[in-house]
C-alpha cells in the first residue's frame, strides 16, 4: 500500500485536494481560506504548497492530503486513500501485491447506480408519483437535486431491464433490488413497486440502498427500506448524511429526525444539518458518525407516545457517548415536514427555543402527567437514566438541581433514584488531537519557533545563522523530531516569503535570554541545597556560575 500512497502524493497537491472544499488565496508564502470545520469569517486555515500540507488554526488540526480527506469525508486512511486514488487515477495495490478485491462490491454499486437512474427516469413530471411528491412540498428542484424516483406498478421492470445490462439475479438479490418468490423458489420479482423512492447514500455519496413510499392507500407497509447488504448497515448509514456533513460540521450540532420528508422539507428550507435514521434505532455506529462533525445533537422527533419513546431511547445514547442533547418541543400532531410547509420561520423558533434533553422531558411529562405522584414516578422512569448516562459528574450535577427544583424535591432524593449503572465510556470520534497535552514552557514555545524557521527555510542563510546559534546556546544539536505543523505555519506566517540573514535576531535573544534564566533558576537552587549542606567547594563553584550568568543576562 505504501507504494500506492507514494504514487497518490505524486500525482495530487495539497491544492487539488483543498480547493473543492475551500476557496484559497494567496497569502504570502502560503494559500489561505475560511476553515472547512468550523464557521467563521477571518481566514485561519492555511496551506503549505511546498509541504503540501495544511493548518486550521480555529481548530488547532493539520496534516496532508490524507488527513484533510478523513476529516471531511469522516473515513478512516483506507477510505482516504480510496478516495484519493480515484481522484489521481491510481490503482490501489496492497503490500502483498493482490489488487483489492473490490470486483463484487463495485458490480453491487454498479447495480444500485443503474436502478436509481431508471426510477429516476420514471419519475417525469405529470406522474402520479411526482404530483405525489409536489403535494407533499418537494419542489421540482429538490425532486432533482435529491435523485428521487418512482419504482412502477410492475412485478419485474427491474429485473428485465438491468438483466438485459448485464447483472445475474444473485448480483440483483444481493443488492436488495429483488426477492425470491417464496411459493415458487427461483422465481424472482421487484422489491419496490408503485412506491416513491429515496436513495439512501454512503458519506461519499454512493447509492447503496432506497427507501419506497408506497403510492397505494391500501398497501399496509407505507414506507419499505432496502434488506442489509454489503454494502448497506442499517446500524452504520444515516439518510442524509452525504449532504448534511459539512453543514452540521460549520454549524456545531445535527438535527435528527425520522423521516425522509421531515429531513428533505427542512434541508428545503434552510436546515442543511439535518439527518435521518433509516429503519433503525440509533446505534453506536450513527454516534460516532455524528461525532465525526459535531458534538451536539438536536432531536426533532414526533411528538406522540411512540416519537418520545424513540426520543428517550435516542438521547440515552447520545448522552452515554458524551454528546450534548437537546430537543425540539414539536407541536401535538405535527411532524417537521407539517412545519417545514406550513411556516419554515415556525421552525427556526422552534430550533432557536429547543431545551436540553432534561427540560424537554420535563415540560412534556409535566404537560401529561397532572397527578404529582403519577409525575415522579415518570421522571423517575423516564428522566433519571437519561442523567445517568451523562459521563460528566458535574453535568448530571447540574441536571441533578433542575429536577430537584421543578419537583420540589431535595438533590439528594434525585441522586438516591439515579439507577447505579456506570455512566458508558464515551463513544470515540475522529476529533482533532491536541499536539500537546503538556503547555510548553516560553523556551520550548522559542525553541520551537526557531527550529521551526529552520526547517521552513533551509536554503537560506537565516537557517544557517539560528542553527549555529541554536549550537552555541543549548550546546547541544537540534532535535531530530521535525517541529509541528503549527510551529512550521507560525514561522512561514512570521517571516515571509525570504527573511534575511538577521530577520530572527529577535528569537534568538529571547531563546537565549529563556536558556540564561532557566540555567540561573537552576544553579541558585543548587547553591542553596550546597549552602544548607556547608559544602564550601560547590558553594565557591555555584556563585562563579550564578555570576557569570548574570552578567550574560545583563548584557542581553
């Protein structure tokens, strides 16, 4: 593989990576733009041409190629490295020499692709399916832009037509797109029919499964989602996510809701952040995904017994993994695509009023339960394990006092119902690492900058000079582990395009004043412990050093 990588450096600049997601500008030495992880409107982000590497500093994170795709794809490297292959047009070849054995997977997404663009193909204006989608709300522009389709009134038109292209009935099976008639074993028929569909896609936007809104009244299952497949893991996609990640990644928070028009109507009027789950319950899988962008969740679930329920179940979840849960109070009978229709500004104050996942439950059983016994019993149900899954002791500490205060309970009654399960260990996510758990002291912090200039300009006589210097007053060589990225961005964003010999004349006095002190704080402790142990020789020793480095220090 490592051969591949080398092959994708060679063929792709940091530049061509970046540029699709950030608009850069000459800046100096460097190109810079508006960060890609959070949102704001002073560039921080920066990119080393020369290095092809890149820096965010309102996210303290940078890297290369590899890195920036695994942040903003939420991948690991193999997918990174996938990605990026494909982009230089590089086959990805591992250690042992086999190419990957991607042949089965990609006939799969081959299938779904060419099935997606035929129900795309039948969903033409004046449809029934289409008219359908209009009254909901879509517009014809979202019906585009979302790839949605129609699956006809027929027991085998897919099966015909991507036959007659090819696939066998164990390729289309596998894919989900056909059953096995169960009377008749070997004959085979369309899973969707006469149903809107809605491809759900990867976070690299591949189509691996669909969702079917049944167009028939009578037909009991309304909506009908794709089997389990290799390529589709109900416990591991979130409907949306392709197209919401970026947006939830600037904005700081999800909005999770359950259905395919609740998240379409809202990405329609502006919420771009939304996501959906697609027949499942949301799982560790989904946390992490989420977790991938952003640490806040906001729910926007319906408002009846069934849509509280998968609310708590939800917030429990997220809560345990370390994530901050709030909710939408959606009016009773009223899911987000009725709001989305009728008042998109109703739903912006709606999200603006949202309360903690705590304060939600307790306005909604409050609302329910009018007996005051009947309402702790609730709480005690409902509310108090959501408390117990919060890792942070001074978070449920916190929550702990809302309780107490709306019941009129003391804090210590709270506590005593608290179930006694361990708080879960948080669920882990690609986040920016810190550099340094450790703060760097001001020499390190100097003696950083400065190997760092030298590493950005080694041709130039001011590396020369701060290596000499670096010599003389450490007495000792430069460290062989190369300064961060920060450190290398901080020097080329300090001294420009080509510093002259002097330009770091500066650095080096305060490194050297830095040395000085450190060297004299440690020389006057040792002639104390010399003093109190009346050890004359080390005393007369350590008063000749302390004086010498006080007169260097005076000079400076």
């Amino acid at each position: 593989m490592s051969d591949t990588v080398e092959k994708v450096k060679a063929k792709l600049s940091i530049v061509d990576v970046v540029a699709p997601y950030v608009k850069l500008q000459k800046a100096g030495r460097y190109m810079r733009g508006l960060s890609p992880f959070t949102k704001e409107k002073t560039p921080s982000f920066f990119v080393n041409v020369e290095r092809n590497s890149y820096y965010c500093f309102s996210t303290s994170q940078g890297g290369d190629i590899f890195t920036f795709i695994e942040k903003m794809e939420g991948v690991d490297f193999k997918g990174a490295l996938k990605i990026l292959a494909e982009k230089a047009g590089v086959e990805v070849v591992y250690e042992r020499g086999s190419r990957q054995d991607t042949g089965k997977l990609d006939r799969l997404r081959d299938a779904m692709a060419r099935a997606e663009q035929l129900f795309i193909k039948n969903l033409a204006p004046g449809t029934k399916a289409y008219e359908y989608a209009l009254k909901r709300g879509l517009t014809p522009e979202t019906i585009q832009a979302w790839g949605l389709g129609y699956a006809p009134d027929a027991w085998r038109t897919l099966l015909e037509e991507l036959t007659a292209h090819g696939f066998s009935t164990k390729e289309l099976e596998a894919a989900g797109l056909i059953k096995e008639a169960d009377e008749k074993r070997g004959t085979y028929y369309d899973r969707f029919r006469n149903r809107l569909m809605f491809p759900i896609r990867d976070s690299a936007g591949r189509t691996v499964a669909f969702t079917g809104r049944s167009l028939d009244p009578n037909d009991q299952a309304k909506y009908l989602n794709s089997p389990e497949t290799e390529l589709f893991k109900k416990s591991e996609i979130l409907f949306g996510m392709d197209r919401a990640k970026d947006a939830i990644r600037t904005r700081g928070f999800a909005v999770l809701v359950e259905g395919q028009f609740d998240l379409i109507l809202l990405h329609q009027i502006g919420f771009a952040n939304t996501i959906a789950l697609s027949g499942t319950a949301l799982s560790t899988q989904h946390i992490a995904l989420i977790k991938r962008y952003a640490d806040n969740l906001m729910l926007a679930l319906d408002a009846d017994r069934a849509g509280l329920a998968a609310s708590a179940r939800s917030a429990h979840a997220a809560l345990a993994s370390g994530m901050r849960v709030k909710a939408v109070r959606l009016p009773q009978g009223k899911d987000p695509a009725d709001i989305a229709n009728e008042d998109a500004k109703e739903f912006t104050r709606l999200v603006k009023d949202a309360e903690s996942i705590v304060e939600f439950f307790l306005s909604v059983l409050a609302a329910i339960e009018t007996d005051s016994h009947k309402l702790v019993l609730a709480v005690e149900k409902t509310i108090l394990p959501l408390v117990a899954a919060i890792p942070s002791a001074m978070e449920r500490e916190y929550f702990v006092g809302v309780i107490a205060r709306s019941l009129g309970l003391t804090p210590e009654a709270i506590k005593a119902g608290l179930p006694k399960s361990a708080p879960a260990e948080p669920v882990s996510a690609q986040k920016p690492v810190p550099e340094s758990s450790t703060p760097m002291t001001p020499r390190d912090q100097r003696a950083a900058l400065l190997h760092a200039v030298i590493v950005t300009y080694p041709d130039l006589a001011i590396a020369k000079r701060l290596t000499e210097e670096y010599n003389r007053i450490t007495g000792a060589a430069l460290p062989e582990v190369l300064p961060t990225e920060r450190a290398l961005f901080e020097a080329g964003l300090a001294f420009g395009e080509s510093p002259t010999e002097h330009a770091a004349d500066d650095l080096i006095r305060a490194f050297e004043h830095q040395v000085l002190n450190e060297q004299l704080k440690d020389a006057t402790m040792r002639l104390r412990l010399a003093e109190a142990a009346r050890n004359t020789q080390e005393i007369e020793e350590l008063t000749t050093v302390c004086k010498k480095l006080s007169a260097r220090l005076a000079i400076l």
